[in-house]
C-alpha cells in the first residue's frame, strides 16, 4: 500500500468510520504516529475538509450595524451567551492575531500598544518571516513604581520574533509628572528617532482603556495614576483611553489636563495611521469603545459578540 492508499484508507476509517486510530495502526500494520502524520496530510492535502455547522448567531447582523453607523470595518467574533470574559478575549485576540498576521507583509512598520488585550494576542502570532519591517512601541510604559521594560519589552519583541522585525521600544513613562517635561524629552534625539519610526507606521494595533468595570484596564489598576488623577479623570467625564490618551463618552480629548503628560499619540496623530486595528472584548469596554469610534480613532474593529451586541443596544438607546 502506498502512501496515498494508506492516507485514503486511514481517513475513511477515522473520520466516516470513527475507528480509534490504535485500530487504525493495527489494522495498517503502522504505529500510531504515523496514523497521525497521515490523518494531518489528508487535511492539508485538501483530501479531508472538516466543516463545522455555525449555531444561530447576530454576529453578522451587529457588525454590519456598527460599521453602518461609523464607517469601520467590523470583525465580529462568535461566542456563546455563556463564554466567560476570559474566554472572549481568548477568541478575539486568537482572531486579531491571525488578521494582524496576514495584513502585516515586509518593508511595513507596525505600531503596537501594551496591555492585557495585546499580550492576548501576542501569545497567538504565528510565525510569519519578512524583511526590512519594524515593530514600534506607541506608548511609554515606566511609572513611579516600574520601569516597566521587562513586561513591555517582552510583548513588543513578540511581535518582532514573529514576524522577523526590527524592534523598537520607547524609553519613557506612560505619563511625565510635568507637560514642560514631556515637551523637553520629544526634543531628545534618541525619543524623536522613535517618534519618527511611529509617524511612519502603516498598521497601528491598539485596544481600550476601561476606567471603571470589574477588572479595570491596566493603565488604572497597575499604578500608573495616582489616586488624585482617578479623582480628576472622574469630574471630567473620562470614561476610557487609547494608547493612554484618555477620552470622554463623547470623544472629545484636547482640553484635559492629563493628555497633556501622556506618552501615546493623540488621537490627530494616530489617525494619520492608514490602518487602526483596535481588539475589544468585555462589557466594561462598551462604553470606552463608543467614545473611540465617535473620535474616529479606528479603522478596523475585533470584537465579541457579546460585547458588540451590547454596544448596538447602546447607540439605539442614546439615539431615542
């Protein structure tokens, strides 16, 4: 029997059959990893496809519905009513991560922000080899307690190990004490060189900052903000962020002091960016997410279902 023969015959019995492949082995006069080996090349060969029923789903509908009213285009990923949060983030950042790698190509600069989501979806990169593309950190990271290289840098090199990029990280806070400080620091040639690398970038990767929620986002619970700033960004309407530029529910962000120290581009600057890829999953970034869309912060959007269902509910109720 050839290789083709054994490879027809194994599939038949695994998979119109469901024969245990131990029988499969025995039955071939094989071993058991060779079973396997066959039974994968039939998938790839395109011998055995694998089809999987959708249950009911809104995905296509909500999506359809955000993009209508904003003008992004929309990713909606499907989960179960019951999916827990964790395992909405798992199949967004799965999602994102496999997007991010088929848009991403050489000669290219991606600009990549930091946070639980994006570690999400760095754990989920596949291996994709270019050459002369750059990975670029679009917000500081350090804060009064951390530098926060070790955490940061280990994501940002994930990107770079992936897809074979040069890296380069951005030396500063996620915050400055000081506006005057800030402003000093931008004239730094070895900040401006990074800056420059940002303002070249082609896709920008991002998620939402949520400032309230069961588990706020990390620019708020990992001590980057002092009590007193929480204080501020409450009586100002603040309700989220992007790359640490904080947002009020209706997008406005120029006049608030606190933007003023934060390290992530603005929100003028990130839209020079031609592809904004922002990943969102979880309840407590409805809110947040609405107030990056109506800034026109985004150009693509990864979300749950769940999540972009009740952002939907969300328009039609500030619509009446």
């Amino acid at each position: 029997m050839d290789n083709e023969e054994a490879m027809l015959a194994a599939s038949s019995m695994y998979y119109l059959q469901d024969v245990k492949m131990e029988t499969i082995a025995s039955h071939l006069h094989m071993s058991r990893s060779t079973v396997s080996r066959l039974l994968k090349r039939a998938r790839e060969s395109g011998l055995v496809e694998i089809t999987l029923r959708p249950t009911p789903t809104k995905a296509p509908g909500v999506g359809k519905s955000i993009s209508q009213v904003f003008g992004v285009e929309t990713y909606v990923v499907p989960v179960s009513d019951s999916a827990s949060g964790a395992e909405r983030l798992e199949q967004v950042a799965m999602a994102t991560a496999r997007i991010v790698t088929g848009w991403f190509h050489s000669d290219m600069v991606l600009g990549v922000a930091w946070g639980t989501t994006l570690s999400a979806i760095a754990k989920h990169l596949q291996k994709k080899p270019t050459r002369g593309s750059a990975i670029v950190q679009l917000n500081g990271a350090a804060n009064n307690r951390t530098s926060g290289d070790d955490y940061v840098g280990a994501l940002i090199l994930r990107f770079g190990d992936a897809f074979d990029a040069s890296v380069h990280l951005f030396p500063v806070p996620a915050f400055f004490d000081f506006a005057q400080t800030r402003e000093a620091m931008w004239r730094e040639r070895s900040v401006a060189r990074v800056l420059d690398v940002q303002r070249r970038a082609d896709i920008a990767l991002f998620s939402i900052g949520a400032l309230t929620g069961m588990v706020p986002s990390h620019v708020y619970s990992g001590g980057y903000l002092e009590p007193e700033d929480i204080e501020l960004l409450n009586a100002e309407g603040v309700v989220g962020d992007v790359c640490t530029v904080f947002l009020r529910a209706d997008g406005t962000y120029e006049d608030l002091p606190l933007n003023e120290r934060a390290t992530g581009p603005t929100p003028k600057e990130l839209k020079q960016v031609p592809i904004r890829i922002c990943a969102v999953a979880g309840d407590n970034k409805v809110v947040p997410l609405l107030a990056a869309l109506r800034a026109d912060l985004i150009s693509h959007l990864v979300i749950d279902e769940q999540t972009a269902t009740k952002l939907v509910e969300l328009i039609k109720v500030e619509a009446n």
